[in-house]
C-alpha cells in the first residue's frame, strides 16, 4: 500500500506570526484597554480619559495628558520590542515601570486600526500617525502615511478601531457589548483606585454622561467610595505589613466585619500592576470566615509593593499572573495585619455594647 508524503515545512508569514501573537496578549477589549492604561500612567499623566463604543470592539479611545511621544520615534512606535523602558536583559529584574517589553502597541496595531496623536512639551504642534501591522499607514489608501502636524493639547491620545477586524472568528465570540464594557469599567475602576494622584473617566460613547469620574486629587477611600458606594467606603479599616527580609511592603483597605456582600471583591496590585492571584484570593477568605456570618464576604483593596528582583511578571504574555518568592509568608503576614484589625474592631464593638 501507497505511504502518504510529508508536506513540506514552511515559514510562516511574519504577519500572521504577529498576528497569532497578538490575539495571544490581547483576548478582549479589556486586555488593551489595561495596556493602553499602564502606557499613560507610565507617561506621567494626571488625567485619563476613556471612551468606548460597542464594548469596546469598535472603538477605545484613551486620551492622557502625560509626556507625550517624540515625533522622531513615531516610526518606530508600533514595531514589536521598540519601548523607551528597558534596555538590557537586567533590566527586567528591577524595571520600575509597567511596561517592559514593548508589545502592547504593535500586537494592537496587527488587530485593530491605531491612530495616535500626541504633543510633548518641547513641540508646537501634536502630531498624528495611523498604523497598520506595525508600521506607519496611510490614513486612507494611496495617502503618504508620514505623521501629520496637528493641533492638540500635550500628552497622548490612543484610538483603536475595529478591533479583531481581522480575526471573525474572534470577533465573533463576542456576544454582548455591555458584557465587554462591563470589563472595561472594571479596569478603569480598579486603576482609578489604586493611581493617586490622577483623575480618571470612562463614557460610553453616546451616552451623556460618564460611568466613571475621579478627580486627580481624591484620596483612595474617596475613590472606593466613587467606583463601589459609601456601604463599602463607610466600614473600611486601613492595614499595613512589611518585611525587609522577605523585601515587601503591603497596605490596603478591608471591609470591617460589619460589612458583608455575597461576593468578594479584591482589588489586587503588586508592583503597581492589577493582578490577580488565586492564592491571595483564598487566604482573605480564610481570613475572614472567622469575622463574617456564613455566606459573608469582604471588600479588600491590597497593594503590594515587592523587590522587583523577587518577582517574575514574565510568566504569561498577558501578564496577569504574577509570580513572587516567599508567596505563603507574605500573604500570611498580610492577612495576620488584616486579621488583627477586624478583631479590634469587633472587640471595639463588643465594648461598646457591654457598657
Ligand atoms: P512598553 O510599554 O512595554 O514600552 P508599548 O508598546 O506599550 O511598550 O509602548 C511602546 C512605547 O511607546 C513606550 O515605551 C513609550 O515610550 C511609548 N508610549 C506608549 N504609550 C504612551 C503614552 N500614552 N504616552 C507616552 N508614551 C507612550
Ligand atoms: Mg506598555
């Protein structure tokens, strides 16, 4: 009987090679929307301002007032592992910054139409650039697609339109848009939490008035009270743990143990960076199941400021799961603080109640 021949083995395109990559780091409008977040708090901006349409899926505009983009780098903007914040491999144990390896851009532009105006201060005018699979494209077809003087105020406007425009299948896994603003709302709030010092908003395109608004100089339980309601921002109780040895630092806001809703809610930052982590998740619970009737849980706002050389934010491309040494005593130790103050403030109570 006949054996069937091997097919040869080819290279793949370059473009679909980005393309695949980029699906990969980007899987919801969400997951840009975070990355063009970290970008504008990284440019030093005060001020944020989202817009979405259609969940996000046709268009996320991101408008910061940070320091803008040199004219000259612009070409080079969207290529992939072009970025202003890392130079060596050494680098990456002790970056400072959310970015570190200039990805987010160019795997956007392989799955979204990019536009990007921006002015620094040295500049008179803003300038803006369309991009396409990487590289500067012309606005429309047969167009030059060399930057473009423009008028702006400083700092950084991001649009993407039409995003997974060249992925059906994905763009079609996508069912309901508020579902997907839903998500992106959760990202802006939990930034709008945790970066003080800058004022964040979120608007439904269409709509008159915002999701989101914080002013640049609201205080954190400001902030919690805005995004989640005064129930949760009247019963929080302030926490703090450190530990040179073990090279972190952690402090937060927790729901007291008046408080209870059938969900918790973490908003977790480590290194300045949303993450989410199933092992902080469980001990928090642990913690408070002795505090809280059953069924109770807790609202908990935690950032974690660890060594960066203890920490491996490169596991994923999507960097959401980050992994850190020392991970059980460092949560053990925070949820002890935690733990500590609930039960002043039950024995508080108790007191209260006695006399
Ligand atoms: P990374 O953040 O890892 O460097 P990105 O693709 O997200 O990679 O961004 C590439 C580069 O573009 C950044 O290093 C930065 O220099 C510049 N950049 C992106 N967004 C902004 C912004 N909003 N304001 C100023 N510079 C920006
Ligand atoms: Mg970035």
């Amino acid at each position: 009987s006949e054996v069937s021949k091997p097919k040869r083995i080819k290279a793949l395109d370059p473009n679909v090679v980005n393309k695949i990559a980029a699906g990969e780091i980007i899987v919801a409008p969400m997951h840009a929307l975070k990355e063009l977040i970290e970008n504008s708090v990284d440019a030093g901006s005060t001020n944020i301002e989202v817009l979405v349409k259609d969940g996000g899926l046709k268009l996320l505009q991101i408008t910061d007032n940070g320091h803008g983009i040199d004219r000259e780098d612009l070409p080079i903007l969207c290529e992939r592992f072009t970025t202003s914040k890392l130079k060596d491999f050494e680098d990456l144990s002790s970056i400072g910054t959310y970015g570190f390896r200039g990805e987010a851009l160019a795997s956007i532009s392989h799955i979204a139409h990019l536009t990007v105006t921006t002015k620094t201060a040295g500049s008179s005018c803003a300038w803006r650039a369309h991009y396409g699979e990487g590289k500067l494209a012309p606005a429309k077809p047969g167009q030059n697609a060399a930057p473009k003087a423009t008028a702006g105020r400083g700092g950084t406007q991001i649009t993407v339109e039409d995003l997974f425009y060249n992925i059906p299948s994905r763009r079609r896994a996508f069912r309901s848009s508020s579902e997907e603003y839903a998500k992106i709302l959760d990202v802006v709030g939990r930034y709008a939490v945790h970066c003080a010092g800058v004022g964040f908003s979120c608007r439904k395109h269409g709509d008159s008035g915002v999701s989101i608004s914080t002013p640049s100089a609201a205080s954190t339980i400001d902030r919690i009270r805005q995004i989640h309601g005064s129930a949760v921002a009247n019963e929080l109780v302030e926490f703090e743990a450190s530990d040179q040895k073990l090279g972190f630092r952690a402090s937060g806001l927790a729901t007291n143990a008046n408080y209870h809703v059938k969900k918790t809610t973490i908003l977790l930052f480590i290194n300045h960076r949303a993450v989410e982590s199933t092992a902080v998740k469980r001990a928090i619970e642990q913690t408070y199941s002795a505090f809280l009737p059953k069924g109770g849980h807790p609202f908990i706002y935690l950032d974690l400021e660890i060594e960066p050389r203890r920490v491996d934010v490169n596991v994923h491309p999507t960097k959401r799961e980050v992994n850190f040494l020392n991970e059980d005593e460092i949560i053990e130790m925070v949820c002890s603080e935690v733990r500590s103050k609930l039960a002043q403030v039950d024995s508080s109570r108790t007191f209260l109640t006695q006399t």
